[in-house]
C-alpha cells in the first residue's frame, strides 16, 4: 500500500514563467515542468521520442485523419530525411493529397460554415475548411495513371502497396514542380517504405482499379504488405511507433507482433515504444480511441513497468507538429535505415526462421 509521501513523490508544481518560454525547447520544458493533462503527456511523448533515437529504434509513423491536405506533411518529410521516421504506415487518401502538393496544383483555407451545394456546382470539394477545385483532383488522377502504365510491363508480379508507393514518389522526383512539398517524394528518396492497409479505399486505388478495366493495372497483394511489415519489426532490434490519428494504420502497425506471435509462432514480445496522438476516447469501442494498456492484453505492446507508452490526447494538427518541432530543435538525427532496399531479403529471413520454427 503507497505511503503519503510516495504519492507525494512527484515533482511540486510551481507557478510557471511564461516568458521563459523563448523557444520550442524551453516551451516544451514549461509543460514537463506542469506534468499535468496534456501539456504534461506532450513533454512525455518529447522524452519518449528522444528515448526512441537514442536505443536505435527502427521508427514506424502511422497517419489517419486529413493531415497532408493541411500542408504539415513538411514536418513528417523532414522527420524522413533526418531519420527519425523509418516506416510510414498511411491511408491512402493522405498520400493522394499529398501528391497535390509536389504537382503544385492548388489547394486553398477555406470555410466550414459553407453552402456545400454551391460548392458541388463550382466544381470544389470540401474537407472541412479546405477547399480542393476539381482541377487538381482530375490531374492527380491523370498523374498517377500515366506512372501506373509506365511501370506496369516491369510490374507484372504482385506488388505491395509500398513498392507502388515508392514508383510514385520516384516520379515525382522526376517531374513534379515541388517534389519537396511532398511525403511520397522524400520517402523515395530516403528508401523508407510506405505502405497503406487499404489500397482501394483512396482515389489512388481507385485510379489503378480504373486501369485493370483498359487491361494495364497493376496487382497490389495486401498479403505482401502484412508480410514484409512483420518482417520489419522482426529483423529490428527496437520497435517503435508515432500514431497520429488511430485508425486502420494504427492496427495495420500493432498487428505485427500478433502476425509474428500468434500466426508465425516466431514473436518478440510485443513493441518496445508507443506514442499516440489522438482526440478519441476508448468508451465506443473504434480503434483510434482504444487504450495503449488494451494493446498489452493482445501482446502488441510490452508489458513493462517503466514508461515506453503515452497518449496525448490533441489533435494531430497541432501536437504531432510541436512533437517533431521539439526534435528538430534538439537537432536529433540518425542515420538512413533504408528499408525499402532491405525489405526483401528482410522477408526471406523472417520466412526462413518461420520454416526452421514449423520443422522443430
């Protein structure tokens, strides 16, 4: 039973000087010294982080929500190139979005308080204060097709949704106007693998089905995307995950260690490191909103006293940007994993161990 002085053993909050806050770094170091709500888990998720790079941990990021149409997606790209994203885990509809912006096709702020009638009239679509003139949509699409036919003679086995990905930021390497804007672009360049649990449910996925109907698509095989992502937690010494926004990437990513334990019989004990960043709660049963603690009952997550897990509950928009911020201000960087040139053989290796696993 804790004493009073143990659960009086956190530090003593005191009144804070805001104009202490002179950078980043200094601000984040106000709310580690509240420790309290949300300001106190974002100091944690800093800490965790840092934690995370120091222990050369292969970092998964998992992106749900409409984040890229913001034009934050600048933050991830700079996470890739520095290293401190090793693996992208993202709807589909986000690495869409993205690809406006490397194309340099317009997306505008707008307003939520709107006559969506009228806009449907003016060609425009609506993702709440964004507004997206069918324009850019129909290039993107047209885009993204040309790349598909390109490719498709030299793609005539199955591919995972990552190798797809990764012939579109290539191309948008080549030819797109501002290929910096771009997550798909700097994820090619730095050979970190994206991947996406649903590859039809996003107008990429619906532009590479349109091709199948003209007999020049492309087979995305998801079997491949579940294999190689356990591979990739299974050939890494340390796991682990920034999850922005819950959704289908997040079990996507936490599935692999089930995929290695309870399928394969080869796990690991689960992932070493979780950050979760979500405005969800667990009272309705969706996956955005389930607890970190719930994903240790399914051997996602390690059991482990010391803290390795946090959940900030904000929105995507604003605390994943401070998150990262806080990185780049303390100059963190780590060298190039370049995954998606390992990701073959990294399978290979996890298929070997599982038939040796299978023949004992």
């Amino acid at each position: 039973m804790p004493t009073k002085n143990d659960y009086l053993s956190g530090y003593r909050i005191r009144g804070l000087k805001p104009y202490d806050a002179k950078d980043i770094v200094s601000f984040l170091r106000t709310l580690d010294s509240s420790g309290a709500y949300n300001a106190g888990r974002l100091a944690e998720a800093c800490r965790l982080y840092e934690r995370m790079v120091r222990n050369n941990t292969t970092i998964a990021l998992t992106l749900a929500g409409a984040f890229t149409p913001t034009g934050l997606g600048g933050y991830v790209s700079l996470a890739i190139e520095r290293g401190l994203v090793d693996v992208v885990i993202s709807t589909g509809s986000n690495l869409y979005h993205d690809m406006h912006l490397a194309l340099d096709l317009p997306v505008h702020q707008g307003s939520s308080n709107v006559d969506d009638s009228d806009l449907l009239k003016k060609g425009i679509v609506r993702i709440y204060d964004i507004f997206i003139p069918e324009e850019t949509l129909f290039k993107t699409d047209r885009f993204v097709q040309e790349v598909v036919v390109k490719y498709r003679e030299s793609l005539s086995t199955p591919i995972s949704s990552a190798d797809l990905h990764y012939i579109l930021g290539k191309e948008l390497l080549k030819v797109a106007p501002k290929p910096d804007e771009s997550i798909l672009a700097t994820a090619a360049k730095c050979n970190v693998p994206i991947y996406t649990p649903s590859p039809g449910d996003s107008s990429i996925g619906m532009n590479t089905a349109k091709l199948k109907l003209e007999n020049g698509g492309l087979i995305i095989d998801p079997d491949i995307d579940v294999l190689e992502t356990a591979s990739i937690i299974y050939n890494s010494s340390k796991n682990g995950v920034i999850v922005l926004g819950g959704g289908s990437p997040k079990n996507f990513y936490f599935q692999t260690q089930p995929m290695l334990d309870q399928i394969l019989g080869i796990g690991r004990g689960g992932h070493d490191y979780v950050i979760q960043i979500s405005v969800d709660v667990p009272q309705y049963g969706g996956l955005s909103g389930a607890t970190l603690q719930e994903a240790v009952s399914w051997g996602k997550i390690r059991p482990r006293e010391e803290v390795n897990k946090v959940t900030v509950y904000s929105d995507i928009t604003i605390a994943g940007p401070l998150l990262f911020s806080y990185m780049f201000a303390k100059e963190h960087k780590s060298e190039l994993k370049n995954i998606y040139l390992h990701k073959d053989e990294w399978t290979n290796d996890m298929r070997k161990s599982y038939i040796d696993h299978i023949n004992k």
